[in-house]
C-alpha cells in the first residue's frame, strides 16, 4: 500500500488495516518457518506495509 492511500484513510481504517497487515506478516512468518515460501520477498513487503500505517499513525498523533 502507498503512502498517497495510506493518507487517504481515517484513523479508525488505519488502526484496522494495521491489525489485518500485522496479522497477515505473522502468518507469512509461520508459513515460511514451516515450509520456505515460493517468494520470501512476501514477509519483507508486509513488514515494510507496517512500518508504513504505523509511520502515517503517528504521524497524526504529532500533528493533533
């Protein structure tokens, strides 16, 4: 997900999105220790996805 996207949501969708992405990296890590994963980029994606609706999180947070 893009920044531009990211910015376009509410608080209430990003803290939403943020617990659905966290959920989804934690199945990718499960899925990977058991068996390798065909694109192991997956887990780098979904963990940079956090780190995104976390910054836009706090981000807001400073501004208020």
């Amino acid at each position: 997900m893009k920044m531009k996207e990211l910015k376009e949501l509410d608080v209430k969708a990003l803290a939403e999105k943020l617990e659905s992405e966290k959920a989804q990296l934690n199945q990718l890590k499960l899925n990977h220790s058991v068996a390798p994963l065909e694109n192991p980029s997956q887990i780098k994606a979904a963990r940079r996805n956090v780190a995104r609706i976390e910054t836009e999180l706090r981000q807001r947070e400073l501004n208020k």
